[in-house]
DNA sequence: CCTGGACTTGACGTCAGCGTGAAGGTTTAC
DNA sequence: GTAAACCTTCACGCTGACGTCAAGTCCAGG
C-alpha cells in the first residue's frame, strides 16, 4: 500500500523527478513520514494513473486537475464530474479544429509539392544540371545533360518523422 | 528599393525583432549602411515571404533554410530545389502522422466522453445532487432532487479553442 | 540645441514538462 | 561498519520563436 516516490515512479512508469514536479503545481501532494521522505499510497497510484492517460491523450497538466480533484472527491472515476466532461468537450472541439488545420495545410503543401516536381520537370525535361549554388539570376546555361540529386521516387506516406 | 529594418518588417508584416531573430541565425544576413544600420531589399523581401509562408505552414525556421538557399541561389522559386521537395516529402510524412495521431485521439476522447455522459445519465437518473466537492469514498446519499452544474447541451463543433 | 523616432547590441523572460546534476541525509544489506 | 541504494532540496538546462526591457547611437525637424 504505502510506497515511497520511487515504488511509485516505477509502478506508474514514470520518474521521480516528475512525481516532484506534479507535486510543485500541487497536482499530487504527497504526505510525509518523519524523516521527510514522501510517502504515496494506491490512491495516488491511480490518480497519477489518470494524470498519464490524459497526457498521453495530449492534454496539459491543467487540464487533468479537474479529473484529479474529481477522484480525490471519492467519485469513482476522474470523469464522473461535469468540469471534467467540460475538459472532455472542450478538448475535442481543439482536436477537431487542429485536426482541420492540418489537413488543409497537408492539402496545401500537397499541392506545393505537386507543382514544384511538375515544374522541375517542364525545367529539366532530359536531365539538365542542377545549377543550386552558383547560380546567376534566371539565366539558362544547361547545355550538358546532368547528374546526381534526383527526387527520391516521390514517395509519400513514410514514417516517425 | 533598399529600406531598413523597420521597413521590410511593416512590408512582410513582422516584427523588427525577428527579423534581427532570422539574422542571428543566418537565415536572413543584412547588409549595413555606414552607420551601422542593417539594409534590405526586395530580394530581401521575397526571401521573407518566403520563410513567412512556410512558417504558416508550421515549418520551423531550419526547415525554411533550404527554400531561402535556393531562392538565394538565383533559382525562380524557393521550391525549385531538390532539398526543397524533399523538406516538402518529409513535412507531408510527418503531417499524415500526426493527423493520423490526432484522429486515434479524438475518436478515444470522444469514446471516453460518450461512455462517462452515459455513466453520469445513468448515475443521475432523475437529476440527483452533483456531489462534487466533500463526498466520502462511493457511497450514496442522494435523496434530494438536484439544481445547478448540467453539461452545456453536449454541443461539439464548437471554435477557436 | 533639443526632442523624438528609428536604429544598434546585449541579455534575460516566456511557455511546458520535465532532465540532469550537485551536495548532502537515511536506510538497508552484508 | 561501510558501501549501495534510496531519499532530500536547490537550481540550471533544454527546445522554438520570438517578446521585452535597457542603455546607447544616429539623424531629421523646429
């Protein structure tokens, strides 16, 4: 049952230096025994728990208060209280915005992208060289055909930037 | 043509200190003027809008470096470049990944919501006392009809978060 | 001459969520 | 009895893209 920041930090996958910093913005307090080590029980264990869940949902740590506060009233679980369902709704209408914003701007580059290769294309029909680095302005002297720096097959879609 | 700081700040719509910021980090080197003061043109300008654009885009400030070289380098368009479409693959990757991510999300957000209403309907049936705030450990003592704290009509879509 | 505006460099502050020591006290195991 | 492992409180560092003073320089108008 009661455990030192350590038990805890491993119990939960996390570190103690973040149990320390959860406990500076007075998130999760911790009692003390008389030596002045903090002292956690499975209480804190699963609102620390919540606090992990809902950040990896990517919510901030203020917004896990009210889940906090919610289970530390009794209540069964961290969303059992309206000013968490507000978090909840508050928080989806920023996905959902976020979300449109990035697609239209993946849209955008897309179309960036798309132009950019046609154009280097129209410019380069054979195989010109690639004059970057030396380059007076907008002249044409490409009479050797070229080599080297060729885009990567245009593939999209990769991955873990 | 040639004009100072706070000139080509007020054109591109910017700060003079971030100008100074880009300077710092060679992105966009200034002349001087005999007394010292840092001179621009129009060139300077396209180079601006340039990072500009992409910086809308959420490009960070390196990864507009290579547009800035290439349109540097005399070439008609800062995505003329090889390294350029390749800046544009990766940020294309890295979008579909996030909003992939943000999509995951939202759905167990919304799924988290939905299941903690229901819970809350199903608790509450008639409209019991919201008990939030001194309440002992999950016992129930709701005799009383309740008032006040009702979710906002679950309205979603809403805006600017 | 003097005021005011635009310019200069330098350097610290901001936001988030911790990481990473330093310097020292406590407990535990052998 | 001593080393290892754990704990404590500072307190600075990191990332990005600037904001915000502060103190001094430069130039034009009245």
């Amino acid at each position: 049952m009661a455990m030192r920041i350590g038990e805890l930090a491993r119990q939960a996958g996390t570190t103690t230096r973040t149990l320390r910093h959860y406990e500076e913005l007075g998130l999760l307090p911790a009692r003390r025994t008389g030596n002045g080590y903090r002292t956690y029980d499975d209480g804190d264990l699963r609102l620390l728990q919540q606090i992990r869940t809902l950040q990896d949902f990517g919510f901030g740590l203020e917004e896990t208060r009210p889940f906090v506060d919610c289970l530390r009233a009794g209540h069964p679980a961290g969303d059992s209280c309206p000013a968490s369902l507000d978090v909840y709704r508050r928080k989806l209408a920023e996905l959902d915005e976020c979300i449109a914003d990035l697609q239209r701007i993946r849209a955008e580059v897309g179309g960036q992208l798309a132009r950019a290769e046609l154009e280097a294309a129209a410019d380069v029909p054979g195989g010109p060289p690639p004059l970057c680095a030396f380059a007076p302005p907008p002249g044409h002297e490409a009479p050797a055909p070229g080599h080297e720096a060729s885009p990567p097959e245009h593939g999209r879609e990769t991955g873990t930037p």
